[in-house]
C-alpha cells in the first residue's frame, strides 16, 4: 500500500477497536437485521449514471464548498438532479466526515427512492454494519487495502444486508486481484440486481494524490463485462463523462466537481442530456 493508505488503514483499525468496544459485533448485527431495506441502486436502461459524493474536504484541495454550505440541501440536489446514489465520506481525520453524515443523508435520501453509501477506508465487515445500521444501500472497498478473503468476507456480509459494493481498483493489479475474488465467489455469492458489485477504477495517484486521467484509457481495455465499470475521480463535466462512457464506463463517482458548483442539480443534469443521447 501507498503511505496514505496507510494511515488510512492505521486509523480505520482505530476506529473499528474503538467502536467494537462500545458495541459488540452481535449487538450490531441483530439491529443491522432489524433496519428496514435501504432503497434499491436503480442503473439507468441503456444510459450512463452518477453516483454523486459528499465530501466536505479533501487532502488534496482542503475544505469544499463554504462555511455556510448547506450539505443538506446539497444531497437532496444530487437526488433531484437524478443521482443513482449518493457517496457520503465518513473518514473523519482527513475527510471531516462521519457516520452521522451518512444516517442523515440516509434519512434524506430515503423518502426520494436513492440510496447512500459509505466511503470510507473500511477494513473489516463489522463496519459494514455500521453502514446499514446508518441507513445505507451500499458500501465501497478499496481492494489492495484488504486481503482477498476479507474482501470474499465483506462481500458475503453485504449481499446478506442488502448493500451494494463498489469495489475500488487503482492498476491493472487491483483489476486482477477483484475478479479473482468475484470469480471464486460467482458460485455462491449472488447480488441482487438491486444491490450489485460495481468495478470502479480510480485515477488519483496515491502518493501525490495527483488526478491522473489517462490511466481510465489504460486500464479501459482491462475492464471486465460482468461488472458495472465506474470511472472515479477526474470526471468534472459532461464532455468527461462521454469520455469514460465511450472507453466502456458506465457509470462516474464524482465528488469535488459536484461539490464545487453552486448548482451541482445542473452539472448532473448536463452529464445526462450528454451521456444519455450519445452513442459509445
């Protein structure tokens, strides 16, 4: 792993130990199985989707958005300006993120028939949990984070609660390591359509954190038909959106882009009129 990822992991275990503490695995699983169903991941027929990220800040350009942000507001825009789900970072060190994020984001998005995921750098499936107990639809895993039998395990504990996985792939390597996993599981893991695995690729460099947008056309021809593609970081306007939809993506997690317009219910809606009519 890269030293960021790291520090990420270092933390999560942290957190995880912390959380174990106050709560014990049982106890979360029983009131996981008590929640009632998150909304369904819907995927446009034929078209190209967004799953659109709340992020209050990033280590690469610091806070988003301004002190008066209504981050509220902004997850009903993104499910109103047609979002296939909503991204909710709850890392709370370099993120400023949390699990409250996601519950109210859940309880927002619920009633609008959208579903909420956790991004986080989740290292073990009682965190998974977490995120269901929060009201989440889904969760992403960053996969040279995990060994492939913790991945095999999460994934089995997320196709039990009803949470779709994003599976977070940075090189041809992580491509590879993902399908093996998903390929050793097709026998018995069986997500429901409404709670799929997607494949995502993200292009930011993890030792500078750098957006690097050719890799998308590097690992385009490395992406597997049997998973829905989804093009991560880089995608910042409709004319990127065609890009990763022509190179085989079919759908985008954009975040800072989203997070930086005043009107990010009209940037979904240009990515749409453009990704919708085009033909890869």
């Amino acid at each position: 792993m890269s030293g960021f990822l790291d520090a990420m992991a270092a933390a999560s275990h942290q957190r995880l130990a912390q959380a174990r503490h106050r709560e014990p695995f049982g106890a979360l699983e029983r009131r996981a199985q008590a929640m009632p169903p998150a909304p369904p991941l819907r995927l446009s027929a034929g078209g190209f989707d967004v799953i659109a990220e709340l992020k209050l800040r990033s280590p690469a350009q610091g806070v988003l958005g301004s002190a008066q942000d209504d981050w509220q507001g902004r997850v009903r825009s993104y499910a109103h300006g047609g979002a296939a789900a909503v991204s909710v970072l709850t890392e709370p060190s370099r993120f400023d993120g949390s699990l409250e994020h996601l519950q109210r984001a859940s309880e927002i998005l619920t009633p609008l028939g959208v579903p909420a995921m956790r991004k986080d750098f989740l290292v073990d499936p009682y965190q998974l949990l977490e995120a269901r107990v929060a009201g989440a639809g889904g969760a992403l895993l960053i996969v040279r984070m995990l060994e492939p039998g913790r991945i095999a395990e999460m994934l089995e504990v997320a196709a039990v609660h009803g949470l779709f996985i994003l599976l977070e792939a940075f090189d041809e390597e992580d491509l590879m390591a993902a399908q093996q996993v998903l390929g050793a599981l097709a026998a018995r893991l069986r997500p429901s359509p409404s709670a799929p695995v997607l494949l995502g690729v993200n292009c930011r460099d993890l030792q500078t954190l750098k957006v690097l947008p050719e890799r998308f056309e590097t690992l385009a021809a490395k992406l597997p038909v049997s998973w829905p593609a989804v093009a991560e970081s880089g995608v910042a306007s409709a004319a990127d959106a065609i890009r990763m939809q022509r190179l085989g993506f079919r759908l985008a997690l954009i975040g800072t882009a989203l997070m930086s317009r005043d009107d990010p219910q009209q940037l979904l809606q240009e990515i749409f009129a453009a990704t919708r009519t085009v033909q890869s």
